[in-house]
C-alpha cells in the first residue's frame, strides 16, 4: 500500500463526517439566519443593538435567537471593556457560520476572508468604535423617520475598497429611496481624530473618482460636533474638488426640533459652499443647481463576484433589510 494512502482515508473520513453535521445545521437556519450571515460577512461585526434595529423585532427575541446561533457555533461573540456602563454584545461569523457561507457560494471560509481569530482580531482593532459608529449610521436609516422611504443599498467599506481602492476609501456606500426620489452616497462618518485639513485632502481622491467615472459624487461628512462641522466648512471653502463633487455635512449633536434627536433621514444636511437650508437626506439632490445635482456611478458593483487579486472571493452584497418571517403553516382541519 500506498505510505500515504492511511492519511488520504482518514482525510476523507473526517470530511465525510463533516458534511452531514454542516447538512443538518443548515436545515436548522431559517431564511433571516443565512441573511444575518451575509450581513456578517458583508460588515465583520454588528452588535445586538445594530440587529435588533436591522431585524425590526424585540430584543429579547433577537437575543435569544443570537444566543442560540452561537451555541451551535454559527456565530461568535465578545464584549470589549466599556467605561462607563456596559458594551452591548458584539457578534461575528463562527467557524459553521463561515463554512456554512462558504458552501452556500462555492468557495472557502479563507476565501471569503474569513479568520479562525475573527472575534479576536475584531475586538482588538483600533478602528472597532469607527467602524461600528458607521454601521450605527446606516443600521439607523433602515428604520426611516417617514412612510415610504427606505435605504436599499448598504455596502461596507472593504467593498468599496475593492471597487474604488485606487480613487477613494468611503467608510461606506448607500443608496436610500424617498417619496421625491432617490439619492446615492459616499460615507465618511468622522470621530474627531483627524485633522480638518486630512478630512479635505480626501476630496481630492473623490474628484479623481468623479473624473474617472464621469459623475458627480455625493459625499457625506457626519460629524461628532457642530463646532467641528463649522470649521470644516470653513476649511471646505473654495476647495477646488468641489467643482466636480457634492459635499454635505452634518454633526450628530444637530437634533431635529420636532423630536429632539438626530436621526440621519431627517432635515439635517447642510450642502457645502452652497447657500441653503439644512436638507433631508432624501431630498439633498435638490439643493444644488439641476447641471450640479450629484449622481453616483454604480454600475457591475452587484455584479461584483469573481476572484480577487488578493485570491479573496466577494459574494453580492445582502440587501439592508431582512426577509419577512415566514406566514405559519395552517394546520388541516382536525389535525392535532
């Protein structure tokens, strides 16, 4: 025999017992589960906050159903250390989470960029408070302020790397549906950190975005306060890039007077270097001249799932909101 032919069997033995169990989890998932999967891979980590927002449920049935998902290993979760109070539950793809998500699409977990350390390497990133204030925007403008309104498109930052990395580095993209029309944006969701004149200098790589793809941006700056967003528009003025781009801005002590809080939806965008009103973020295409009016280039993004250089496989991005639980099966006159 073959030396190497025991470790091929005990190989494919190990595999073949694999198989079933992946089988049999899967049919443990419902629709909203494989679509909390593809939220997590689209976006690393959301925390039980962001999933009862996105899931539009009550908390105690969302964490019930997380608690459940991370026993089976599906996910994985941590709480990094808060002052004061207490963090919310931060959640991951667990390893059957990733291999279930894998063999969904064909590839592998590594492939789909997947780490056995995720929740490691998650709670220890240096952008963690970053990052989850910008999916703390957008999970908040899947619960709009009006009837009819809604974002449809939701896409995370390492996705616009991979389609714009060379002109621009959006912490986000989103397109978002009102009763006036519909408005695509770039997000840069700002702490405080950077100096005014660093947050300037990205206007540049989004004008070489605007040129390359012959359309007008719109770039959103949500701010930590208004004094901050003052001065950048100070800064803003007569910069150059403004020719070939829409700017609004934003702070998030700016509450709207009806109900006391900031929501981004609301009327609380104000354009740059354009005389108007603060804007809701449905209608801020209407606060520039029609020949200045913004539009972002979008086209093949959803198409975006072959190889990548990096050897990394990007599956289509999930749609914002969840599928609806599905209707109760009626049961057949006398059954039991």
């Amino acid at each position: 025999m073959h030396p190497t032919a025991p470790a091929r069997q005990r190989t494919t033995t190990t595999a073949a017992r694999h198989r079933p169990a992946l089988a049999v989890l899967a049919r443990r998932l419902t629709p909203r589960d494989i679509w909390l999967l593809e939220m997590l891979q689209e976006h690393t980590v959301l925390t039980s906050t962001h999933l009862t927002d996105l899931l539009t449920t009550s908390r105690r049935s969302v964490n019930r159903r997380l608690a459940t998902l991370t026993d089976l290993s599906v996910l994985h979760s941590f709480r990094p250390h808060h002052r004061p109070g207490s963090a919310p539950e931060h959640y991951v793809l667990g390893p059957a989470g990733a291999n279930l998500l894998a063999a969904r699409y064909a590839t592998t977990p590594a492939a789909l960029g997947w780490h056995p350390e995720q929740a490691t390497r998650t709670m220890f990133s240096p952008f963690l408070a970053h990052d989850l204030g910008a999916r703390t925007f957008f999970t908040h403008l899947t619960r709009p302020t009006r009837p009819r309104e809604q974002l449809t498109a939701w896409w995370s930052e390492q996705r616009c790397e991979h389609l714009w990395a060379d002109l621009a580095h959006p912490d986000g993209y989103g397109h978002y549906k009102g009763l006036s029309g519909a408005v695509s944006f770039f997000l840069e969701y700002d702490t405080g950190t950077e100096a005014l004149t660093r947050l300037a200098r990205k206007l540049d790589d989004y004008a070489e975005l605007a040129t390359t793809t012959r359309t007008r941006p719109l770039i959103l700056f949500t701010l930590h306060s208004g004094a901050r967003e003052t001065n950048l528009h100070d800064r803003l003025t007569g910069h150059p890039a403004l020719e070939h781009l829409a700017v609004a801005t934003t702070s998030r002590d700016q509450h709207h007077p009806a109900t006391g809080h900031h929501h981004p939806a609301d009327p609380l965008w104000l354009p740059v270097s354009h005389p108007g009103i603060r804007t809701r973020l449905a209608d801020l295409p209407t606060a520039w001249p029609i020949h200045q009016r913004p539009g972002t280039a979008t086209a093949t993004a959803d198409q975006d799932t072959g190889d990548r250089s990096d050897g990394r496989r990007r599956i289509p991005a999930p749609t914002p909101t969840p599928p609806a639980h599905a209707a109760p099966t009626a049961r057949p006159p006398g059954g039991n």
